[in-house]
C-alpha cells in the first residue's frame, strides 16, 4: 500500500511539473547580469540544470532570478556527455531507489516536460533495456537477495533469475559460474546525455532562466554569518571577458567533480575546515565491434542489457540502434573503475585526452570473454576518458548547506550517480532553497552531518 501511495504521488507530482512548466514557458532575454536577490548555479551540467528547472517551476515568477554559470557550454569534457548514459533502480539504499525512479519517469515524460512552445518534442532516446547484475557466489546471492526486497518494495520493476533463467532469457551468456542473477524488466537502460543537457538547457531559458558562460573568481562573504554576499566571476559575451559581480541570495555549487576547487574559491583564502570531500577521478569507456557471423554456434548478443560481471565489476552494453525493428549493430560499450591503488585524483587534464588501455587489455578484454563466448573475436573502434565527481567518504550524494557558508547549497558526490539522478536532485535542491526542507523526497541522508563526523556515513552497495 505504501509503495502504490508513493507511485500515485510521484505521477500527481510530474502531472503537476507538466502542467506549472506549459503555462508559465516564456521567451526571457535578461540584459542586467548584475542580478541582485540571486539564485545563482555554479555549474550548468545535468543537476545544475535540473535545479534551475525545477525553481522555476515551484516558483515561475522568479525564474529571472535564477542565473547559470557554466564555464564550458559545449561540454566536451563534462562527466556527463562523456558517461555510458545509463540508468537503475537496483540500489540498496531505498533513497536511491527512490530518487532513480523519480529520474526513470522525468525521462519518460521529457518529451511533455521539455518542450518549449509547440516546437517539436524533447526525445531522449530513453532504451529501457535493462540493468543485468550476476553474482558468482552464495554471499553475493543473498546481498542481492536483500537488495531485492528494497527496490521492489520501493516500486522497482526487477526480477531475481536462477542459472536456468538467464541461460533461456540470454543464450549467449555464460552462467556457469553464476548463482543468481537481477534483471530490471523496465524502468532501466541508457540515454542521451546531450539530448537531456540541451533539452534542459533550451526549457530553463524559454522559462526565463538566464544561463552565463563563466567562471567564479571569488565571492565577498559576510565576516559574520559566513554567508556569500556576491559572487565575482569572468564571463565570455561576444568574444570579449567581462568581469560580472553577481549579488546573491543563494549559491548552488553543481560543479560536479570540481566542486571542492570551487567551494574553495567560495570560501577565500582561509581554508575550510570542512571542505567537501570529494575528487575528480579518471573512468575510461571503450567502444568495440563483435561481428555477427561466428564459427561452433556461438552466439553474438542482439540487444545486451547493461550487464555487470560479478567480481571484475566489468560492464558492458549494446551500443546503437536497438530498437525492436532496427538491425542489430554489433556494438558494444564497456568499461571498469580502476584498482584501489590506481584510483587516485585527476589534477592534469592532459590525463583525459587518453583512456587507459592496460585496463582493456587486462581486466575488461578477458574478462568479457570469459562472460560472453561471443566477445573473443572483437575490435577495438574507439576509446576515451572523463571526470568521475568521487565521494571518499561513502561514493554517495551529498545534498545541503554548508554550515560554514550556510547559503551556499552544495548537490554533489554522486559518485557516478549523477546524471541518472539529477532530476531528483534537482527537484530536492529547489525544495531546499524554496521552503528549506525535502518535500517530494526524504533525502536527509544526504546531509553534509556525515562529512563532519556528525554521522556515520551511508554506504551504497549497489556500486559499479
């Protein structure tokens, strides 16, 4: 019954957003970007975009109010475009759950909740091919087990499957050594990015958002109460920098896996005693080919879902056109996180411009073979690097004020969770700064306490 009650809110809430975001879409063109009694987002990624949209929408007669500043509009590097694109409910935190069946249903309705005008419809390429996790062990087994019972307990659509089940549903895959495995019939798969970023980007501004190419430089902050008084940042306008002083009510930091740079360029010269913990690590995704017509009856995958290998955390999924009429492309992408003791922060961004391939070559290569007889004859087309925003205290969002500048609301640490749930996160970031308390979703799990030593930190699971 209370999973039933949570899903009708849930649907009564986006029916709302629907509604709110159609009747107050409006062209907007601010020339004043010395913006008093602000709003202000540093960064204009997925959950930057997302909080501006949703603060416009709990509040439509103030969205001139909220600006967006990000230094690199066309995202080349953002951790976002550069992302697998996917999405899952299979958490073991029911916030997390929560907040991905929040993010499954804004993509499902993007197509409404994005347009802008009668222009054509937002489509975001929303795959909903499912999330596939194996376990290899009885220990694995009954961890997934409990999972389980949290996600479809919170409304997920994922069925357990026994050896024989995967073997029937998925022909080329090997579960000899499988126990269990955890399957989202619906409701999981992977996106565009681009598609959501743009479509975000193009709605925030029709509803009167001003969205700014720039960078902070410093703030003035009140020597009393800690809290940011304006902030001082360069931005591009036709070619030329212009230094913009921005008066602030508010400051967002959505700045991803550069968030605890900027909260120091916030904060000044003297350092933080409680800066945020998190850092800009280095993922790696390959792209590769498996051709179609193989000797022995093996079996090249149609439509793979994003299937993860129990102990190697290797991933991999269909790439391409997938749909139910199109041809299958024979594409796949994959990836794994580093060891523990290559894992390290990023501080060059020349590291980007290369992925790793010792971890092809080591780690994913055999361990796809060994997963999908099919994958021993493949190739190589592509590879590339991004940022990946790394929570070290426990790889989970942190999403509160900082009580050292008490207006400053940091929506960060998603530890690869960001995109999926940037609309959650951004609809709880607007409830904090509109009323000062989560209203559609309890993410007090979040709160910054854990990074103080206040509480213990909350620890996901379901991590790939």
């Amino acid at each position: 019954m209370q999973m039933l009650h949570r899903t009708r809110s849930l649907s009564r809430l986006l029916q709302s957003l629907r509604q709110r975001t159609n009747q107050h879409s409006h062209n907007f063109l601010s020339t004043n970007t010395q913006t008093n009694h602000a709003t202000l987002i540093l960064g204009g990624g997925p959950i930057g975009l997302s909080t501006a949209y949703h603060l416009a929408t709990i509040d439509p007669a103030r969205a001139s109010h909220i600006t967006v500043l990000e230094r690199d509009p066309t995202y080349s590097r953002a951790s976002a475009t550069l992302s697998a694109g996917g999405i899952r409910q299979q958490f073991s935190l029911c916030e997390n759950v929560q907040m991905s069946l929040y993010g499954r249903d804004f993509l499902r309705g993007a197509h409404e909740l994005l347009r802008v005008d009668e222009e054509e419809e937002v489509d975001v390429q929303f795959q909903e091919r499912g999330y596939l996790f194996l376990a290899s062990t009885e220990g694995g087994a009954r961890v997934m087990r409990e999972n389980h019972g949290v996600q479809v307990g919170q409304g997920a659509d994922v069925r357990l499957l026994d050896g024989d089940m995967l073997k029937e549903k998925f022909p080329w895959l090997n579960v000899e050594d499988v126990v269990l495995g955890s399957y989202g019939e619906s409701g999981e798969g992977w996106f565009d990015p681009w598609i959501l970023l743009r479509g975000l980007k193009q709605k925030c501004s029709s509803m009167g958002v001003n969205i700014r190419k720039g960078s902070p430089i410093n703030a003035v902050r009140d020597n009393t109460t800690g809290s940011i008084l304006s902030v001082n940042a360069i931005e591009q306008q036709d070619g030329k920098e212009v230094q913009t002083t921005y008066h602030v009510d508010k400051v967002i930091n959505a700045a991803g896996a550069h968030c605890a740079s900027l909260m120091q360029t916030l904060a000044g010269s003297t350092p933080l005693k409680y800066p945020i913990p998190v850092e800009p690590r280095k993922r790696c995704i390959f792209f590769f080919h498996c051709a179609k017509d193989q000797d022995d009856g093996i079996i090249v995958p149609d439509i793979a879902p994003l299937t993860i290998c129990p102990i190697s955390n290797v991933y991999f999924r269909s790439e391409g056109n997938v749909s139910e009429k199109g041809e299958p492309t024979g594409n796949f992408l994959c990836g794994v996180s580093p060891s523990k003791e290559d894992d390290v922060a990023i501080r060059d961004a020349t590291d980007l411009e290369y992925a790793d391939h010792e971890l092809w070559d080591q780690v994913i290569w055999p361990a796809l073979y060994h997963r999908v007889p099919a994958f021993g004859e493949v190739k190589l087309k592509s590879s590339w690097a991004g940022l990946y925003e790394y929570n070290t205290i426990d790889q989970n969002a942190i999403i509160d004020f900082h009580p050292e500048m008490p207006n400053v609301l940091m929506v960060n640490g998603f530890s690869g969770h960001g995109l999926q749930q940037a609309p959650a996160a951004g609809r709880a970031a607007a409830e904090l700064v509109s009323n000062g308390k989560f209203q559609t979703l309890n993410l007090d799990i979040f709160s910054f306490d854990r990074c103080c030593g206040k509480k213990p930190p909350v620890f996901e699971l379901g991590i790939v």
